[in-house]
C-alpha cells in the first residue's frame, strides 16, 4: 500500500522539478528495490519498462505510473476484497448495516 498512496501523493505534485525528484524516489523505493528481489508480483515488465523509459526522457507527467496504479488497485480488488467480503468482519459489518437500516424505517 505505500506505493499507492506515493503514486496518489506524486500525482497532485506541482512543480515539474520536484514531480521529477519524487518520481525517482518512488522508483528506487518500491520499483527497482523490488525488481533486484524479484518480487513485483503480477506487475508487468511493460508497466516498469514505460515507467523507466519515461523516467530516464525526463518525461515525469503526473499520469507518469497510472498505468502502475491501475494494476494495482486491480489486484487489491481481486485479491483481498475476495478475501473479506467471506470474512467474519464482512459479516459483522452487513449485519451492522442491516440494523441500521431497521432503525432508521422506525424512526421514519
């Protein structure tokens, strides 16, 4: 989830030069640390070879890893949102709401 909320921080950076700093950190931190341990999972080869190339042009525009993003908010939604809506706290979350809603045609 850090590289998340980077990408969500990078993307409403201003300044070009500081766009362009923090996409490098963001990189070296998440992309390339985990590209020599060999463990960015499902993500793409062409996700990281768009983002590197676009990096080493100088091109840091604020959509500079939405393609990263999107993968990643795909694979939070297939893999964990699977995992709770069977979960115990899914439940105890429905039956939450469900009394809720019986409270409020009472009141109503």
């Amino acid at each position: 989830l850090g590289i998340f909320k980077a990408i969500i921080n990078y993307e409403n950076i201003a300044t070009p030069n500081l766009r362009r700093r923090k996409a490098k950190e963001i990189y070296d931190q998440f992309v390339f640390h985990n590209m020599l341990a060999m463990s960015m999972g499902d993500l793409s080869k062409a996700i990281i070879d768009q983002v590197s190339e676009n990096l080493r042009g100088g091109r840091c525009t604020p959509d500079l890893f939405s393609a990263m993003k999107e993968h990643l908010a795909a694979l939070l939604d297939t893999l964990y949102m699977k995992q709770f809506s069977v979960s115990n706290e899914y439940v105890r979350y429905c039956q939450w709401k469900y009394m809720e809603l019986l409270e409020s045609e009472k009141i109503s």
